[in-house]
C-alpha cells in the first residue's frame, strides 16, 4: 500500500522532509502541500509533482491525503494537529507539539479519545545512528552506571526575533527528550543560568546559556547552548560513567591537507549532521502507518513531557536561576 502524504509548511524543514520520502522512503507519495506564502508551496509543489491546497486544513480534509506532516510554524501546530486528530490522520508533527502546556494537553487528551496513536512528534535524535548506539551502550552497561551527561549544542546564527524563552522551547527542546529517552529516566528539576552574551546579539538575549538538568534517577545533566556560535552546528554529548565515558564523535566528513594542515569543516545547521536520522525517521513512519501498527516515533505524550520540562527551565531563567521541579 502506498500511504499518500500532505506535507503542511514548504520551508526548511517541509521540503527536506519531501525530499526524503521521494528519494529514500519506500511505500510513500506526496501528494498534495500547503504553506501560508503559496509560492513557496508551489515551488516545492513544481519541483515534487505534488498538487497545491489552499491551506492547510483543506491538505488535512483532502481525500487523497492519508497521513500528514506538520512542518509549519511552532504557532501552527496546536491548530493543525488538533484537525488532523479531528479527521482521524496519522500525523508526524514537528517539535515542538504546541506553544503553550494547555495546548499540549488539549492535543494529547483529544488523541487519547479518538482511540490514540495518531500523533508522532519530530523528535529525530531517536533515529540518529550515533545516538541510538549510544543508548544502545548505555542500556547494555558497558560504562557502568551512569554519572554525568556533558552536552553542547552549537548553532551559526539564531533566527531573527529569537528570545532567551525561545532558545528553550525551539533549540534546547532536543535535549528536553533526547536526555530522559537516553537515561530511561524522567528529568525531575532543572535550573538555568547564564553569565557574560555574546556581543553580537541584542541586549537581553541570554546566549550562550547553561541548562542543568535532573533525572529521577539522580544524573546530573548540563546542556550548554549557544546558538550565535558562527563558527558552524556542533553538537558534543559526553555520557560519564562509573567505568568509563562514552562520547558521539563527529560523523565522518573529508579531510583536507594543504600547505602543511589538516582541516575538516563545519556544517551550515544541523540538516547534515542528521540526514540520516530524519531518512530513518521518515521510513520508520511510513512503515508504521502502512501496516497500522503503532508507531515507533516520539508520542504526543513524550512532546507534552518535553514541554513541561521547558517551562520549568523557563521558570528559573525568570526567577534567578533557581532550581525548579517539573510539574507531573
Ligand atoms: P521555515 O520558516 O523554513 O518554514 C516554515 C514554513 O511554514 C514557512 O514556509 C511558512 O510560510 C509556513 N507557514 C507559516 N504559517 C503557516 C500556516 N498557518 N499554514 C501553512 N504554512 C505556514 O521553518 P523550518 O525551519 O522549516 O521549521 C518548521 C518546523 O520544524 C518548526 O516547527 C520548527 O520548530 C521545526 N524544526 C524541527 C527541526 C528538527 O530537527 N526536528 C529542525 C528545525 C525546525
């Protein structure tokens, strides 16, 4: 069976994601998007043979449409996921699944009453080679227990109107799911703090920025984030362990000598670095919603447990960078 999908939102990550099911993804077609500036979305729709909707609730009621993805604004999501649920559509939602906590709540809860399973969210890390070898480690107990988890994540430039809170819920969102999924174990507190900016951004913004995290399971985990670094997407994670340490190494890139070095570069963003994650991702979707089982992506559950992470870390920033439960 081929499971026909409507892609909403045509920019970055919406037509990545078309790209992927057209050359990689087995058993899928794209047949119809939507994206608030229509040339956008007829540009993506000229170049992958898709039909154009009016919007994107005419993509989700679209008979010719099976499953959907969500890949327009953060602001969006709540809206459309809501419709996509309301319409009984298997749904890969890009993080984060909503703005606010109510939100998420209204969405998970009106998923479970239609019966559940039909929300997954783009929570790409789960399917990243390095990542799930990583898990595979650490579950299998080749450091022994677990101690410490050191990240960094590094971004060339943030987006324009990017906020301290912003940086949270849009950027550090990955950790907020990638760490508890690492551990098997849920983050309890958190605390944020940040010290000297970068001279680059405008007053107020707090980048670079520290996030320390707390699982139930007593790891401490700091997240340090910087996403005006210019030099290029650097992603470090370290998993400190009673034994040993285990650590992702970048993904093998070409090597160039010259004039007595040697030198590798640094990608633009991210979409390199996890090429692959979002092709397994997309083919492990795919396949779920072709055979109706469940699917084996991020659940609506788990982008709600992210979000209450993220507001209990947007908590300390406002109030001294105190040490804040998450709220269960
Ligand atoms: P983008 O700005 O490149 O594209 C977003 C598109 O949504 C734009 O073309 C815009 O016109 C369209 N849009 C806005 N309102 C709309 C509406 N009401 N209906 C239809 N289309 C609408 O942004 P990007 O980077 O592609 O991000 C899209 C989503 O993916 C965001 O939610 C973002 O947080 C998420 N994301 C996920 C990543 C991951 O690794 N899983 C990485 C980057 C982004």
């Amino acid at each position: 069976m081929t499971v026909r999908i409507g892609v909403i939102g045509t920019g970055n990550m919406g037509a990545d994601h078309i790209r992927n099911l057209q050359r990689f993804v087995a058993g899928a077609a794209v047949t119809v998007v939507a994206d608030y500036d229509r040339a956008t979305a007829e540009a993506v729709a000229a170049a992958s043979g898709a039909r154009v909707a009016s919007d994107g609730d005419a993509l989700i009621a679209d008979p010719e449409v099976d499953a959907v993805i969500i890949a327009s604004h953060d602001s969006t999501h709540y809206a459309y996921a809501l419709a996509a649920v309301a319409a009984g559509k298997p749904t890969l939602c890009e993080k984060p699944l909503a703005p606010t906590l109510a939100e998420c709540e209204e969405i998970v809860a009106a998923e479970a009453a239609a019966g559940g399973n039909l929300l997954s969210l783009g929570f790409m890390r789960r399917f990243d080679p390095a990542h799930t070898e990583l898990k595979a480690a650490i579950d299998a107990g080749v450091i022994g227990p677990v101690l410490r988890v050191t990240g960094a994540s590094r971004n060339v430039v943030s987006y324009p109107g990017t906020t301290s809170e912003s940086i949270i819920t849009n950027s550090v969102i990955h950790e907020l799911d990638s760490i508890p999924w690492l551990l098997g174990s849920p983050v309890s507190s958190v605390a944020w703090l940040a010290g000297r900016a970068t001279s680059t951004v405008p007053a107020g913004l707090a980048d670079p920025s520290l996030t320390l995290l707390r699982t139930a399971d007593g790891v401490l985990t700091s997240v340090d984030m910087y996403v005006n670094a210019e030099y290029g997407y650097d992603l470090r994670t370290e998993v400190l362990g009673e034994k040993g340490a285990l650590s992702l190494t970048d993904p093998a890139l070409v090597a160039v000598d010259l004039g007595r070095n040697r030198s590798t570069g640094y990608p633009l963003d991210w979409r390199p670095r996890f090429a692959d994650a979002y092709r397994l991702e997309l083919g492990a979707w795919v396949a779920s919603v072709a055979a109706g089982a469940p699917s084996p992506l991020a659940s609506a559950a788990d982008g709600l447990a992210a979000s209450r992470v993220a507001v209990a870390v947007i908590t300390s920033m406002h109030e001294g960078g105190r040490w804040v439960e998450v709220a269960r």
